[in-house]
C-alpha cells in the first residue's frame, strides 16, 4: 500500500524541495521508499530508512558540496510503499516505476534492503523499448540464484535482473566496490563476463580510471539505472548497514564516482538502500545517503539549468 507519513507530506521535507501541490508527472524528481527489510540474511533495520531520511531532510539544504544552489528543483514525495505481502508491494512498486518512467519522470528510490530494487529494475523494463544498463554500486554482486531459499533476497537482485527482457546478458550490468562473493556467484564470475571493478580495483587504479571504464561500457544505453547499497562504503563511513565488508569505498571516492557517472550517463534514476539507523547510533550511514541523494540530485538540477552557481 502507497502511503505518505507526517514528513512525506510536510514542505520541508527534502530539503525544502517537497512540492506538495504537484503530481509526480508534473515534478523533476520523484523520490520514494520502499521501508522493507525481509529480504535479508543476516541483520535487518533498513526499513526504518526512508523514515529516518526524511525527517533528517528537514535539517539540510539543497546545495551541492561545490555550494552550488538548486531550490527550484521539484521534488514530489511520493511516499511510501508499505505491508507484509512482498508479492504484493513489489507488484505495486513496478507499475509505479514503469508509470513514471514511461512518462519521463526521473525518481530516486529509498530502500529497504536491496530485494527492493527488484521492482524497481522490473519497472523500468516494462516501460523501456530498448536495453538498458545497470550499475550497481555494492560490496556483494547479488547474483545469487538465491540466498537461504529466497530467490527475492537481497543477494539475489542482478540475477532477477538477468532475467529481463530488455536486460540481454551480463554485459547490461556493471559492478563497482565489490569485496564479497557467494558460490553461485563465483562459478558466474570465473565465467569471466561479468563487467566488475573491486574495491581494491577501485584503490590502486583510482576511481577516475574505474568510472571512465563504466562510463566506456555504459554509454551505448540510452537509459542506465543506478542502485548503490551503502555498504559499498566501508564500514568507518557507513557502519550502520546489515552486511558491512570491511576495505570499502571511501567517501570522497563515492562522491567522485557519482561525478563522473552523473555527467556523463543518461541516467534515469537511482536508488540507495541497506541503511540501517538502528545499527549506528551516530547515524553515519543515513548521513552518507542522504548526501549521495542531494548530490545525484544536483547533477539532475544542472541537467535542467535549475543550478545556480556563483
């Protein structure tokens, strides 16, 4: 069921972007949460999220880390999709993604653990006509066949992804961060198809160099999807995640690489999930997401000319 809370239908949610009075095809984002954790094996927690990010919104403005300014940007919250029957929460998620990307409407989705992108990327290929990519920003692949029996677990996104229509073969997806592998996957990746730059590719090649060769793959989609689970961070960055790796991304290197991604990919949403309030109590990982949200954001407000500089 789609519901909006307190801040979802408060102004000053989002920074102070909430358009209360428009329609999600009248906005220049849509943002949205997905506050569901049952497809996790091991901690749970990221269902408070998209709660938590909200009302943290209420306490920061929209500028870039340049100081670039972006108020005339239009947010529409979407709100929340919520319950206890997954079959019937995902169904609802991907007819809603597939409405607005049908429509043009570029969004960010709040997870949940990352079995909410499922959706998600189901959405966007009932809306596509042609391929479209997926970057996947992640200490694990998630291309398990499935995780303890669920094959709607979080470890299990990219493999229901290969199973799309308009996601042809591994050379749709691109992985960036990863440090963690399961057996399944392992036998996928001595395959050697599968488009992926570690953290430690990350570390001694730089992350210019790791973007520039996403972007070189990348850039033959005319649509790209981004999903970045916060644990790609190390754990000193984001500790309060359910399956933290340690010898993560750093925070500068994932600001850098959503740089790069954002300004030259056509990149029609993005995502950011696994962020469990409850396993940090300094909240670093919400803090990390939300600025990965108001940055991602400000690339979109330059794309429209609605960033003021100085």
């Amino acid at each position: 069921m789609q519901v909006k809370n307190e801040f979802a239908k408060g102004k000053g949610a989002w920074c102070g972007l909430n358009r209360l009075e428009l329609k999600e095809d009248q906005a220049d984002v849509v943002v949205f949460g997905i506050p569901y954790d049952g497809g996790v094996s091991y901690r749970g927690g990221a269902a408070e999220a998209p709660q938590m990010l909200r009302a943290n919104t209420l306490h920061s403005t929209p500028c870039t880390e340049r100081l670039e300014w972006f108020d005339t940007l239009q947010v529409v919250d979407g709100g929340d999709f919520e319950g206890s029957d997954r079959e019937a929460i995902f169904a609802e998620v991907q007819s809603y993604v597939a409405e607005l990307v049908r429509k043009g409407v570029r969004f960010t989705m709040v997870g949940g653990d990352h079995s909410v992108t499922i959706p998600v990327e189901r959405g966007i290929n009932d809306a596509v006509n042609d391929e479209f990519g997926i970057i996947h920003i992640d200490a694990h692949m998630d291309l398990c066949e499935a995780l303890e029996g669920d094959p709607l677990s979080h470890g299990s996104t990219e493999r229901r992804a290969l199973e799309l229509e308009h996601v042809k073969s591994l050379e749709n997806l691109y992985f960036i961060g990863i440090r963690s592998i399961e057996p399944d996957e392992f036998e996928l990746y001595k395959e050697g198809n599968v488009q992926v730059k570690t953290a430690y590719d990350c570390y001694r090649e730089g992350i210019e160099a790791v973007a520039a060769d996403c972007i070189e793959k990348m850039k033959k989609f005319k649509q790209v999807y981004l999903t970045f689970d916060i644990d790609a961070l190390d754990p000193a960055y984001a500790a309060g995640t359910g399956t933290p790796q340690f010898g993560g991304l750093t925070s500068r290197m994932a600001l850098t690489l959503l740089e790069k991604l954002f300004r030259s990919l056509p990149i029609i949403g993005f995502d950011v999930v696994e962020i469990a309030p409850a396993l940090d109590p300094s909240l670093a990982a919400m803090f990390a997401g939300r600025k990965l949200i108001t940055e991602g954001w400000g690339y979109w407000a330059a794309e429209l000319g609605k960033l003021e500089r100085k």
